[in-house]
C-alpha cells in the first residue's frame, strides 16, 4: 500500500531542494545543448535536476516507475502501478535566455489515475500542487473553484507559432477565436500555463504539441479546481501519449470548443 501522504511530504521536500539548486545555479554557467532542432533545448541543470529527483525517488520506492523529459526514467508502455511523470524544467528556454518563467513538473499517477501534480515556478517560489479529491492549493492557499466566464472576457494562452503556417493547424482556424477574446498571453511553459488556469490568472490555453511530463501535473491541478482538461477535438489526453491540449474554465471550454474550434 502507498503511503500517499509520506510521498506527498517526500515530493515536496524534493522539489524545494532542486529549486534551490536551480536558484544557486544562476551563478553558475550554462551548458546549453539542442535536442531536436535549435529551438529545442536542453541544459545540464535539466539533466542534473531529472537525475536528482529519480535518485531520491529510486532509494525511497523500488517499485515506483518513472517518465522523465530527459530520458534517464523507464521506457514505459502502460501506466500500472505508481509513476512519476517529470518534467525538470519546464520552458527550458526561458529559463536559458530569462531565468524566469520556467517551472518543475511532476505528476504521480496510481495506474492511469492522476493522484498528486505538483508545478513548482522557481522564481516567484509559488508551489503550486493538488491532491485529487482534495484540491488544488497555491503556497498551501486552497485555489478557489473556477467560475464561468463568456469568452469576449476572457484571456487566453497561446503561442503565436500557431497562428503562422505550421504543421499541425490551419492558422485561420484560431483567428476569429483571437479577435473575439479580451486579450491573449504566451508564457512559453505548458506547466506555468496551467497552473495559471488553475489560480484563474487565464481563462483557457491551447498548444498543439505537448508532451506527457508537460500536462501530467496540470490536468490534476485544473481538474481539481473545476476546469476541463482534453485534447484540440476534445478528447480525453492519454498520459503515455504526446497530444494537442485544450484546457480551459468550466463552461467556456465547451464554447470554444464547439464555436471555433470544431468546425
Ligand atoms: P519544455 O520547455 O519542457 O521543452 C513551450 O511552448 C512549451 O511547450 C513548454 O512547456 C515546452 O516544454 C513545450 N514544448 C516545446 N516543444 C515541444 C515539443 N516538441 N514536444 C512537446 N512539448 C514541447
Ligand atoms: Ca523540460
């Protein structure tokens, strides 16, 4: 049996310590790599802040299984048992040319079920974590459930890639939905956009491409918190898979999801 609230109390001192190291590590110069193509990123304190959380996580529990971005977890084909899906740095190019606007991300999942998602934004020191069934807290505040809001008032988040040619959208198809809302934002961190939704500072964010340790601790905080978690068809997201998001407060997902984005 899990001893949910050790690892809970576990999680959270782990996560505090490798902020810290990130903090200290501003001094420090970076070793900057790219990964897929030169926008895609990767610095030794992603790989050094990964390594350090499944060191702890291995020693603590032998039979827990691990997703991490940088590759040093498990090859996993199915979600049974305990897994802890990390995210190291999320927005691993803010923090390379800001130093800011970059969050830790980790989701632990009991089978396909999303339990604790905690995203922690180094900077502002603003841990963000829920608790399914308990909420969602901000620095141990309970975060509010999200209220309706009509979409000509509400603020969204997106990338302006998406509203150029790409691969995986019609730009056309976002335009009427940016021309209608109050206004749009970009952070460039999935993690940071959905624990922005999840304290109310967005209304909705949208991202065609993101990957599972980039939503496995938001969709737990959002859900939490009332607010509907689902792919660009509004499909439930399989946290093995890479996907398209579409997260938003309760009652203007379905409106955007039925007036601009299905069509
Ligand atoms: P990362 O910084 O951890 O790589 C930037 O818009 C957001 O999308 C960040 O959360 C970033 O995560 C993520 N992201 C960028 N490129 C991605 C890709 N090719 N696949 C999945 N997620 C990606
Ligand atoms: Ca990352």
């Amino acid at each position: 049996m899990t001893n949910w609230k050790e690892l809970d109390q576990n999680a959270r001192d782990w996560i505090m310590e490798a902020g810290k190291k990130i903090r200290d590590s501003f001094q420090d110069e970076l070793n900057i790599k790219t990964k897929s193509n030169r926008n895609d990123l990767v610095t030794n304190m992603d790989e050094a802040t990964e390594r350090y959380f499944i060191e702890k996580i291995r020693s603590t529990y032998k039979d827990h299984h691990i997703m991490g971005e940088e590759g040093f977890g498990d090859e996993l084909s199915e979600l049974s048992g305990v897994t802890w899906i990390i995210d190291p740095i999320d927005g691993t190019m803010n923090f390379v040319h800001q130093q800011r606007n970059f969050a830790i991300s980790i989701g632990v999942y009991d089978g396909k079920q999303g339990v604790l998602g905690y995203i922690y934004d180094v900077v502002h020191d603003e841990l963000y974590h829920a608790e399914k069934g308990r909420g969602a807290y901000m620095n141990d505040q309970k975060l509010p459930v999200l209220n309706e809001v009509a979409v000509e008032d509400s603020v969204i988040a997106l990338n302006a890639q998406w509203m150029t040619t790409n691969k995986r959208i019609d730009p056309e198809v976002l335009a009427p939905l940016v021309q209608k809302v109050r206004g749009t934002r970009s952070y460039g961190s999935a993690a940071i956009e959905m624990a922005y939704i999840a304290s109310g500072r967005l209304d909705a964010y949208i991202s065609m491409r993101l990957a599972p340790w980039d939503f496995a601790a938001g969709k737990i905080l959002i859900e939490e918190v009332g607010g509907v978690v689902t792919d660009l068809e509004g499909n439930e997201l399989n946290p093995l898979n890479k996907s398209s998001l579409f997260v938003g407060k309760p009652g203007l997902h379905g409106k955007i999801l039925n007036n601009y984005l299905k069509n």
